[in-house]
C-alpha cells in the first residue's frame, strides 16, 4: 500500500489515494496499525481520498483508535491539497464528499503547490440532539448549550456544545493546563452524556480576536491541532460572549483562522496543508 503522509498545524494523518489503491481487509485495524508511534507509520488516524458521484473526492477519516468519524478539519485541507497537487482535479475551488455532508475550499497555490486552504465547514448543530448529548439546553429558542456547569474531579467547569459534523465540547478556562488536557479531557469524552463520546477543547481567551486551544479528541486523545474544534471554538466564543466573529486560533502545531459569518450562518477555516513524505506499508 502506498501512502503519504501529511500535516495541517501539526494535526496529521496516513493518507491513502483509493483513486490508485485498492484496500482490503479491516480498515479500522489498518488505521490503528499505521498511526501507532513507535511501531507504525505514526499519526492521528487514518484518511482515505476516494472517488466521489457528487464532488471531486471523498474524504473517510479514521482516528488512532479505529473509530471513524464524519469529519475533520485539518484533514480536509491535506485531501484538498493531495487531490490539486496530485493531478486528481486540477481546480483551486475543490468539493470534498465527507459524511458530514459536501463541503467547499479555495485552495491558495504557491509555485504550483497548495500552500494553504480555507473550508467552508457549514453551519453549527447547537441542539442537544445534533451534539449529541444529553445535558439540558440552557435556551430554548433556539435550542442550545451555553455555560452548562460540570465538575470532574473537584473541577468546576463550564461547557459550551457545538457539533461540527462531530460533537465537542468547549470549555474556556484562565489555563490550559496538563491536568485538564490530560485527565479531566478523557473523563469528558467518555461521559455518558456524550453517547458519541465527544472532542473537548479546553481554550485561553487572550483577547476578543485571538485564543489558545488545546484539544484532547476523540478516539486520539491530545492532538496538535483540530480543525472542526477549532470552529467550534469560533462558535463557543459568539454564544458566549468572549470573542468576536473572526479569531486567531493559537493550536501547539500552528495558527488557524476561523470566521462565523453572520449572513450564512457558516463557518470558514483558513489554515495550511503539509507534504511530509510518502512511502509503502
């Protein structure tokens, strides 16, 4: 199997052209087989760029743990730059099939090569059942979960929720630390008021335009970056009253922008697609 590896802010995956391979067996056990460290190829997950009916590929998207997810924010862009930059749809405005639905990118080229892409992720889910999660909506029209309290551990923390085409759960804390990330994260994705389980960004608001995210996902546990977390950030920040539209997010792999448009109600990510190198399993 031929395959490549790539990064966007640190958040990287395996990636397998299905245009040109042809996979057997379990996929689930492939991902979690690649994306080990010390004995794999190393990654987040697993990402399959694949022929598509209704776009110019189709993106699938496995975590280091096997489960699949409907999408991924970083990972979109690294499809969207492997699809121009491997002559598969020579295009700098690319629609991507994911299982949260077809999504938009305009692709910035640098010396013939994708340098940086910005999504269109579409719109927030902010009703519980879109989450999903059972915590009560704190307002009912519309339904939504703002500032909900919750406490792990003697930690009294507040959650705002945002589906992205995949839950989240953001909390804006005076500290990112260790602590929260690395054990209160895992206690929080595992809830069972999450039945999906759930991504949880833990976030510093250094000003009304700019933050510090760092994510414990789903399925990967700490990552470097997290796209759809990154725009959930963005819609935490509106609901509840701490950043403007448009932010900077500070991720430990690098820099993201995202923007809430009022008029569409959508959600743009702007941020960079990485080559890394590529080989044979």
């Amino acid at each position: 199997m031929r395959f490549t590896k790539m990064q966007g802010a640190g958040n990287d995956y395996v990636y397998v052209d299905c245009f040109r391979e042809n996979l057997t067996g379990s996929i689930p056990e492939l991902a979690i087989a690649v994306s080990d460290r010390r004995f794999g190829i190393g990654s987040d997950g697993l990402i399959l760029i694949m022929p598509s009916e209704k776009a110019d590929a189709r993106m699938r998207m496995f975590n280091a743990d096997g489960s699949e997810s409907a999408m991924c924010g970083n990972g979109i862009r690294c499809v969207a730059k492997y699809v121009y930059d491997h002559d598969i749809a020579k295009k700098e405005k690319l629609k991507i099939e994911t299982d949260a639905g077809v999504l938009s990118l305009d692709l910035e080229i640098k010396s013939g090569l994708v340098s940086r892409v910005c999504v269109d992720m579409g719109e927030p889910g902010l009703a519980p059942e879109r989450i999903p999660t059972t915590l009560p909506a704190t307002s009912i029209d519309p339904p939504k979960i703002v500032n909900y309290p919750i406490e792990y551990d003697g930690h009294k923390l507040f959650a705002t929720c945002v589906s992205m085409g995949n839950p989240h759960c953001v909390i804006f804390v005076p500290e990112a630390t260790d602590e929260l990330v690395l054990q209160i994260g895992p206690q929080i994705e595992n809830d069972p008021r999450f039945p999906k389980r759930t991504n949880v960004e833990f976030v510093e608001v250094l000003a009304p335009g700019e933050v510090n995210q760092r994510t414990w996902e789903r399925g990967s546990g700490e990552t470097w970056a997290c796209g759809t977390g990154a725009s959930a950030v963005c819609v935490a920040g509106v609901l509840t009253g701490v950043t403007n539209r448009r932010i900077l997010n500070h991720l430990r792999g690098g820099d993201l922008v995202l923007e809430w448009n009022e008029a569409t109600n959508h959600v743009l990510m702007t941020g960079p697609a990485v080559e890394v190198f590529s080989g044979d399993w």
